[in-house]
C-alpha cells in the first residue's frame, strides 16, 4: 500500500487547476495570455498553443465525434502531465479513481486482494493481503504480472492496472504469472470477492522450556497494514497481551504493504522510548529534514523482540522494521523488504485528487529505502516446498532466537 502522512490535505493544485478550467470553458478563461502563451507564474512561462491545436484538430477531425469527451480528455492530458515525471507513486485520480483509493485506505472493496507495485518498471505483487481470493489463488509476494485477461502489462502504470483487476463480487480475472523458480508463465484465474482487509491478529505461541515443557511466553503479532483503524487495534491487542503470559513478541510483517505514517509512529512508541527517532523525511536538496518520534506509551520496551520481514514488505513495514532494529538492535528475520521508501501526500483537487511524493524516507540511522529495502540481520528464503507443506522456517528462526534470550 503507498505510503501517506496523516491528515489529508484540503488544497488545489493551482496549475492543474488552471488548466482544467481554461478546457472545461472552451478555453474562454483568460489568465495572463501573452502571444499565446499562458502565464503560469511570473517565472514560469509554458507555451500551450501545440495543445490547443491538437484538440481543435480532434474536434474538428476526429472520425467518431461521438466519442470526444471533453471531460475525460481533461483527465487525460492531467494524466499524461502527472506521468511524465516517471514517478510510478505520484498519481492523478479522476473523480472515480478517487473513491477507488478512498476504498483502499479504509480496507474494503471488492476485487481480488493483492498489492501492487513497479519493481524496475515490471508490474509486481506486493503482497496478496490474507485470506483473499489472490492469496487462496497461489499468489506471492515478488510474482511478475505479465498480462491481465488480455492485457498486457508492458508500460502499464499501477492505477492501470489496479482498474483492470479490480471488479464486481463474483467476476473472473485472469492474471498472467511468472514467477522466479518457473520455466514458463502461467495463467491464474481468480473470482473476485468483498476484500475486508483485516489490521492485525495475535496469538500465544507455545515453545520448549528449561525443564523440557513447554511455555506460551511468545506473543506473536501478525500485522496486515497500517490502515486507519490499526492504532486502535494494536492497542487494544496490546493491552491483551500485556495481561498475558507473554514475555517476548515476534512481529510479523511481512506482506504487509504500508499504510499511514500516524500509524506506523504509533505503533513503535510502543516498542521504544519516547524521543527516540522512526524515521527521518527528507525533502531532498537543501530543504530541512523532518524527525518523527516516538511518543510512547513504551509498554514493550524491555520484551525481546524478533522482526520477520519478505519481499512483500513495504513502506510503513520497512519504517516501523528499521525503527526497532537501528534503535534497540532488533534482530530482522525473513527475506530484503520491498523498498518502497517515498512520501506520498494527496491533495484534494475540485474533481478526483492528487497522490503526489515529496520526500523520501530514511531510518533512523540514515539508511535509503526506496529501491534499497531493508536487508534481514538472518536470510532465510521461503522454498516452493514450503509453501506447499505448510511449513514456516522464518517463523521457526524467530521462535529460535527468542528462546535464547
């Protein structure tokens, strides 16, 4: 999931703005035309006559007429602009993509349930989210889409291709797959459900103790997504688990795609002591870094913690991940994050928004996320014969390593 502060901003793009009314009114908007040329900003001079000539010539020429749609290609042309930066998280909704992304965030949909990203311009699963129709599929973190039903993926961008999959209850999607370990691509076909993304569960995990019995002193914390509610939910997990015979905590994030930053501060200020830095915003340039901090309550300060990261791990996972290990040496376990490490803000435009990335993050001691990721402390790779006998030997490390301590 991309990255976001908290607290959406109430704002309009000026310059997009601008160029949405001089179509929207026939270009009858007058704003600073100097030769042609429309003023931007007293500094910023762009010329928009090769723009006008195409759409008059489209207007005038186009052979369907029927088919041009002034609103949509006011999106479009916003699109293409946003595009051009390269930046795959920094996006346009229209006003139906907004409600999709809105959906997104408060964790329920309809579609297949997988998160997905660009990893060196190849359309990726980030992480099929649990119990959804893309995880009860087969697939896993780090497949490569090559097709949705017959379309390619090539020069797709994310919002592309999350409209194509996405769909009504009870529809059929057909996914192309390659994955690492396979000779060919295969064809998975998935029947769309209601996705009700989960934040959090936790259990009691039994391990041996000194005398040969067995102990449930490990809470294990399985963590989904940062999603709005997921402060909530760790707490009040939190407060379950501290009434319980629990003296050591794996967390587990891996598939987990990222979600807000409130969220993931929140949740390290229960693992570290206040003040203690999460992450760092740099804005880039000579622009003055940003420090967020911990801000309590600091209830697990002194259990032991174990980290278990995979390739699904991304965003907020690889801040709250980064965290616990620069600042109280916690151990990562599992496989590189994803490296998802920007800043997204999204701005509330007069139709659809704008998700667009300021800063990129770094942790606490300085480490570059994006396209870096996270390398564990203990490499440990899920095999295709794991996945297929049930077994979990990162998990397992992270019991082993707990018992020690």
């Amino acid at each position: 999931m991309l990255f976001l502060k908290s607290g959406i901003k109430k704002s309009i793009i000026l310059f997009l703005l601008i160029i949405a009314v001089l179509i929207g009114f026939g270009f009858g908007y007058y704003f600073g035309e100097i030769e042609g040329k429309r003023m931007v900003s007293p500094s910023d001079e762009l010329d928009f006559s090769l723009f006008w000539e195409v759409y008059n010539t489209l207007q005038e020429k186009y052979v369907e007429p029927e088919n041009f749609d002034s609103q949509k290609m006011i999106y479009g042309a916003i699109s293409g602009m946003v595009e051009s930066l390269g930046d795959p998280y920094t996006v346009f909704f229209d006003p139906e993509e907004a409600k999709i992304f809105e959906e997104d965030v408060k964790g329920v949909f309809e579609g297949v349930g997988m998160e997905i990203g660009l990893r060196s311009g190849q359309l990726t699963v980030i992480a099929p989210l649990e119990e959804t129709p893309a995880q009860k599929a087969g697939l896993r973190a780090g497949d490569k889409i090559m097709k949705i039903d017959e379309t390619l993926t090539v020069d797709i961008s994310i919002d592309e291709a999350v409209k194509l999959i996405r769909g009504p209850k009870g529809t059929e999607v057909s996914l192309t797959i390659y994955r690492e370990d396979w000779e060919e691509t295969k064809e998975i076909k998935i029947i769309r459900g209601v996705i009700e993304i989960p934040s959090l569960d936790w259990e009691l995990l039994v391990s041996p103790g000194e005398a040969g019995g067995l102990e449930d002193n490990i809470a294990y914390i399985k963590l989904y997504q940062f999603s709005e509610k997921a402060s909530y939910d760790f707490k009040s997990a939190a407060q379950d688990i501290l009434n319980s015979p629990a003296e050591k905590i794996i967390l587990d994030l891996r598939n987990n795609p990222g979600g807000y930053l409130g969220v993931a501060q929140n949740i390290a200020g229960w693992f570290l002591e206040k003040g203690q830095i999460v992450a760092i915003e740099d804005f880039g340039g000579d622009k003055e870094q940003e420090f967020y901090k911990a801000k309590g309550p600091e209830k697990f300060l002194s259990y032991p913690v174990v980290v278990l990261i995979n390739q699904g791990s991304a965003s907020g996972s690889e801040i709250l991940a980064g965290a616990l290990r620069d600042n109280r040496g916690v151990r990562l376990v599992g496989e590189k994050s994803f490296g998802k490490g920007t800043v997204q803000v999204l701005e509330e435009l007069r139709e659809g928004s704008l998700k667009v990335t300021i800063a990129n993050w770094l942790t606490p001691n300085g480490e570059v996320l994006s396209n870096e990721g996270l390398e564990p402390d203990i490499k440990i790779e899920m095999t295709r014969e794991d996945y297929e006998k049930e077994k979990d030997p990162q998990l397992e490390k992270a019991i082993e390593i707990l018992r020690e301590m």
